[in-house]
C-alpha cells in the first residue's frame, strides 16, 4: 500500500477541508468570546450553536447548504430556548427533553438531510440542559447560540464563495478514487486465483459507493454550470471532467461478459492476467488523475499499457488463425467485446489527462451545457404533510423515534437519579452518547455503539498521556485544535478515530475551564459506557428490520432497468432528425442510466445491511444475493448493448422481438408475478434463432456491422438469461410488501 498516496488524497480531500473550516468556524466564536471579552459562558453557548450548524455543512449544492444551515440554526435556536427555560425544574425538563427527542429524531423522515439537522438539534439540546437557567438567562443563552449559528453560516458561505472551485474539484477527485477502486476491483473478475462470487460481491459493494459519489458531484458540478461552454473555462472543464468520469465508468461496467465461461475457457491462458493488469493499470492512472485534480496539478504521463494491449491482440490474432471464433463462438465474441470496451476506456482516460493540462485547449463538451440538465440534479423535499403521514407503527422512521425517546428518557432517569451530584455536572454525555450511537438502522447502531466505545477508551487514554507529559497551554491548546480538526474530518470516513479526536478535544476543552482535574476523564468514559448500554437495549424495542424494506427496492431496481432497457432500444438511429434525436435520446438514456445505478445501489446496500443484522432477522438471502448480482449483470449488460444498437441503422425482427420479451419477463418480475421453471430449453432455442438471424443477415454487411450484430446477438442472449434468473429469483423470495 502506498501510505504517502493515501496521506495526500486524505490532506487534499474535501473530508480534511471540511474538517478544518468546521473546526475554525466553531473554535473562533469561542475564541473571541472567551479571550477576548472574557464571556466563557456566552463563548461556550456561541460555540454550541456552530458547532450544530455544522453538522449540516455537508458537500452539495451552495443554494442547498444555506439553506439547511439556516434551517438548523432556526431549529437549534429553538431547542436551545425550549430547553433552557425547562432547565428550572427537573420535572419540566424532563418532559421537555424527552418530547423534543421524540420530534427531533422523526426529522429522519426527510432523509439524511432531515437526520442531520433532527441530530444537530438533539446535540443542542444535550448542550442546554447541563445547566439551570433563569428565564432571563435562557432569552441570553439562546441569542448566544443565535450569533454563532449566524457566525457559522457567514463564515462557510464566505468560505465556500471564495473556494468554489476547489470543492468541484474535491468532488470530482472522489468520484475519480472511487472509480479508481471500481477498477481494481473489477480486474479481481480476471484473476483465476480469486472465488468468482467474491469477486462480484466486491464489484458491487465499490459500483454502490461509486454511484453515490457520483449523485454527490453532479450535485456540485451540474447546478453550477455556466450558460455557455466559453464563457467559465476552469467550470466547463470541470464539467467535461465529470462526464468522462462517468463515461468512463459506464464504459467500464458494460465490459461485461460470462466470466465463469472466460475462467473455464481461458482459466490455465495468459489471457486473463493480461486482461487483469490492464485494469490495474487503468486503476492507477485514473487514481493519478485524481490526485492530479486535488493539486490542481496537469496529470503524470500515463501508465504504460502497450506491453498488455499487444499482448492480449497477439493471443487474439492466434486464436483467430486456430478457428477458435468457430469453435467457441461466445467466447470468442466475450473476448473481442470486452478488448474493445477496455480500448475505448483508454482513450477517456486520455482525454482526463488532457483536461487537466491548462495549455491544453479545452475539446467540446460530450453534452450540451443547457437546462435540460437539470432533470439530473436532486430535489430537496421537506413538505412538513410527511411527518404526519410517518405518525404510524408501520413507518421505521416514527419506531426510530420511538426508540430514541425511550432510551433518552431511561438516560435522563438514571442521570438524574442513580448517580451522584458531583458526576451528575456531566451526565449529559449519556443522552449524548445515545444520540449519537442510535440511527434508524440496527446494523449501523450496532457498529456506531462498538467505535463510539473504542473511540472514547483511545480518547481517554491519549488525553492522559498527553496531561501526564504536556504542561505547557500554548502545546494542548494546538493539541485540541488539531482534534477538532481531524475530529471533523474523519467523522464520513472512519467513525472510531473521529470518536477518539473528539474525546480528545472535549476533555482538553474541560481541562482548560478546569485545570488539574482528571476526573472529567473517567466521567466521560463512564457516561458513555451507560449511554452504550442504554442505546443497545433499546435498539431491540420495536426494531424495523432490513428485511421489511427490501422489497419495494428489489421492484425499483428491476423498474429502473427495463426503464433503462427502454431508453437503449431509443438509441436506434432510425429518426427522421438523427441530430435532434440523438441529443434528446442521449440525455434520456443517461437519465435512466442515473436512475439504475441509484435504485441498484439502494438495494445493494439495504441487503448489505441486513446481512449485519441478527440471523434470525435475514429472509431469503441466497434468493436477494442472486438477485443484487443478477441486477448488477443486467445493467451492465444493457450498457454494452446501447452502443451496439445506436451503431446499427436497423434491427433485424427476430432481434427485436428478443428486446419484447425481455421487456416483458422484466415486468413481470417487477409484478412479482416469478416463474420457476426450468428455462433451459428456450434459452437454448433463442440462441439458435439469433445466430440463424445473425448469420443470415450478417452476409449483407459490411465486415464492422456484421461483428457489431454478432456483439448484440451474444448480449442479447445474456440479457434474457439475466432477465429469466430474475424473474425466478423473484418468485422464491418470501418478504412483506
């Protein structure tokens, strides 16, 4: 592993970024406030109320973020006031805390936004409630928190007008990494040593993560477009970046074949490590690519890849001269299909080196820049007529507050009851911690609850050996601010060191306001070993499992691809404005191709996260494995059939009637309408009447046609193979509607 690569792709990343404007937004109110004014009160109430503005400020859309900081400082203000003035009597604030859990953990019904700012509004609340204060003291504490929500927003818009740039291109480079493993992962298919099932679960955990950083930048980069392509050069290259970015994944996803059938015929061939090489090659180039956008540097020159491009035409041209295309066919046509997808995705990689050199002259966009782009871009919905429709046993959002509420009123009674008073100062780090372990998914508030307690065991730890050898507040001052900073940054990437960074700097602040003491460390660990407790007894109350949300996923995704079947069929050039259809049919077909890997990726990962739930949770989970693959193959099988039809002026009748039919077996597995016969037969019969077809016609093309229809004949006998496991698979699965 190269640890100085990944240093850097870390201190140039929008994660490191973020971390630090986070941490200097929420540090300086205190700063002034507290050195400069001498206000330590007023200094910790601004801080509290930066610190919950953001937790919003989240990579996207500068119009987004705004206004989800304004809408959280709104809400947190509010909290901040509920909460103190409860503060007066234990009682009150008690039913207070508890109610505004309940309402503030249901934000989760608008989706991750929703949750983060119900989570910024609880960690307000958790900081209010530590004190009592008199009527008047909480109109000043809540306008406190007002100026360092209003700070906060000021200080990340100033930041983000002026670096505009570098957040497009921090995007940008993320989804390149992630194309990057994509590609390494995708070479895994390649290698004979590796189980082929292993290797497709690993494809299809990094084509879910690419996905979604895909969705994150074209957010960034499409909502921010210039109304031309001459008039913002650095906007309109980060505009090509992005979609040769995709592109190139695209390209690289419709390299599909039968792998079991290239292993089994190519197993013991130097073949299939030329084919692997190549792709970890082109992982490292697009990795450099990257790197390169970061830095804002022109890219290094390419990886070599001559010595596997010969190699692998060498092999091809032997085989050709041995009869082997007539002797294996679909291997053959395997073989060729994917040599020249792999070809074609070098010649995109070229074109991102090119865009990175500034000297360079910038090539005319793959899309038009103009406002139908905007179809592509997310919609923000927060129509409040959701929160009452969620107000039933049967949404996992209204049991997820249910829970939350539970456990935080349980913390509030043991806090205030079972401890003693001199702890009692800080046993809000037990609401705290039951906050931030419980999310709406078991398996992730499993995970959270064990790196929560990790991470504060190492934050203890770290903090008494710095107290133990550091004596100097010039040295634990910088201490604490470089925990703020990777604290934030680590807190999408690694959730254990976050919560380690965040430990450290919390009890260093303590150690500030009280110098000396170290108790404050074992309180905190003790706070949050009760928390712990609390929030996994809890997250078996009213549980809403994975499997119960699987099904409306497993429709979607199959939706999505004969959607996505549907818009390929269109890139026939059979229009009487070929130029005019092309532009609209290649806007509709990357729509579709957006929406298939979105609604894959949401059933890939509710699977995934199922399978970390208790197994006697699990349902049908060799049926859901086939199908996550299944839907996977079929929508990169369509990719590869896209470019193969727009190439064709027309289509033979027997080839569209084979288009018909797996239309049709698509829809009725979206029904649930499966079918578990065996299908052997017809498959067979189908791959005869298409090499018939294709045989027949193929002797009135040219040579280029010809082999373009012998491709579209051998995805066409794959994609009804998928198709027809789908369908099956969908007949076996016993899940709730």
């Amino acid at each position: 592993m190269d640890y100085s690569k990944d240093i850097k792709k870390f201190i140039y990343s929008h994660y490191f970024y973020g971390g630090v404007r986070q941490a200097l937004g929420v540090i300086v109110p205190a700063i002034i406030l507290l050195g400069v004014f001498h206000q330590a009160v007023l200094g910790l109430a601004a801080t509290f109320g930066a610190m919950c503005v953001s937790i919003v400020d989240q990579p996207g859309p500068q119009r987004h973020r705004r206004n989800e900081m304004f809408g959280c400082a709104v809400l947190g203000a509010a909290t901040a006031l509920i909460t103190a003035l409860a503060s007066i009597h234990p009682l009150w604030l008690w039913l207070a805390v508890v109610a505004l859990t309940f309402g503030l953990s249901l934000l989760t019904v608008f989706g991750r936004k929703g949750g983060l700012i119900g989570f910024a509004g609880l960690l307000m609340m958790t900081m209010t409630m530590h004190n009592a204060f008199t009527p008047q003291q909480a109109l000043v504490h809540t306008a406190a928190t007002i100026v360092g929500s209003l700070w906060y927003i000021a200080f990340s818009v100033v930041a983000t007008r002026l670096l505009w740039y570098r957040q497009e291109q921090q995007a940008i480079a993320v989804c390149m990494f992630a194309c990057a493993e994509y590609l390494q992962a995708k070479a895994g298919l390649y290698d004979v040593s590796l189980p082929l099932d292993d290797a497709t679960r690993a494809l299809i955990v990094r084509q879910a993560a690419v996905t979604e950083q895909q969705d994150a930048a074209r957010d960034v980069v499409l909502r921010e477009l210039p109304r031309s392509a001459d008039n913002d050069r650095r906007r309109t290259k980060m505009f090509n970046l992005f979609i040769d970015m995709v592109d190139l994944h695209e390209r690289l996803v419709a390299v599909h074949t039968d792998h079991a059938l290239l292993r089994r015929v190519f197993g013991d061939a130097d073949l299939l490590v030329f084919f692997r090489d190549l792709l970890n090659k082109l992982a490292s180039d697009v990795e450099m690519v990257g790197l390169a956008v970061l830095q804002n540097e022109p890219a290094p020159a390419q990886v070599n890849v001559k010595a596997e491009l010969r190699a692998i035409e060498y092999e091809i041209e032997l085989l050709k001269k041995s009869g082997f295309a007539d002797s294996e066919p679909d291997a053959y046509t395997a073989l060729i299909t994917t040599f020249r997808r792999a070809r074609n995705g070098l010649k995109i990689v070229e074109r991102l080196h090119r865009h990175t050199d500034p000297d360079a002259a910038e090539e005319p966009s793959a899309l038009r820049i103009d406002t139908s782009l905007q179809r592509f871009l997310s919609r923000q919905d927060f129509n409040p007529a959701r929160l009452t429709s969620n107000l039933t046993l049967s949404s996992p959002n209204f049991r997820h507050a249910l829970r939350v509420t539970l456990a935080v009123a349980i913390g509030m009674t043991v806090s205030s009851e079972w401890l003693v008073p001199h702890h009692a100062v800080h046993s809000y780090w037990i609401v705290l911690t039951i906050a931030v372990i419980m999310k709406p998914g078991f398996s992730i508030s499993k995970q959270r609850n064990l790196h929560r307690i990790y991470g504060t065991l190492i934050g203890c730890g770290l903090v008494l050996a710095v107290l133990s050898f550091v004596h100097h507040a010039s040295v634990l001052l910088a201490i604490m601010l470089l925990a703020a900073v990777m604290g934030n940054s680590m807190v999408q990437l690694y959730y254990l060191g976050s919560a380690a960074f965040n430990t450290v700097f919390v009890l260093l602040a303590f150690h500030f306001l009280s110098p000396g003491s170290l108790t404050v460390v074992g309180e905190r660990l003790l706070d949050t070993l009760v928390g712990s407790v609390i929030a996994t007894l809890c997250s078996y109350v009213l549980p809403y499992w994975e499997y119960r949300l699987i099904k409306p996923q497993v429709r979607g995704a199959v939706a999505a691809s004969r959607a996505y079947l549907q818009a390929a069929r269109q890139m026939l050039s059979t229009a009487v404005d070929p130029e005019a259809a092309r532009r609209h049919d290649d806007v509709e077909y990357r729509l579709a191709r957006k929406n298939v890997h979105i609604a894959f990726g949401n059933f890939a990962n509710t699977f995934y996260r199922m399978m970390l739930e208790p197994k006697s949770k699990q349902r049908s989970v060799a049926e859901l494995n086939d199908l996550v693959i299944q839907t996977h193959e079929l929508a990169a099988q369509i990719s590869a059939t896209a470019p193969l039809l727009a190439s064709l002026p027309s289509l033979p009748p027997a080839l569209s009637k084979v288009l018909d039919a797996i239309g049709q077996t698509l829809a009725a597995a979206e029904k649930g309408a499966g079918d578990t016969r065996d299908d052997t037969e017809y498959l067979r019969e189908l791959g005869k009447e298409l090499d018939g077809t294709v045989n027949a016609a193929a002797s009135t093309l040219d040579p280029d046609a010809a082999q373009a229809l012998r491709q579209l004949a051998y995805q066409l006998k794959q994609m009804a193979k998928t198709s027809r496991t789908i369908l099956r698979s969908a007949a076996l699965i016993h899940l709730p509607a």
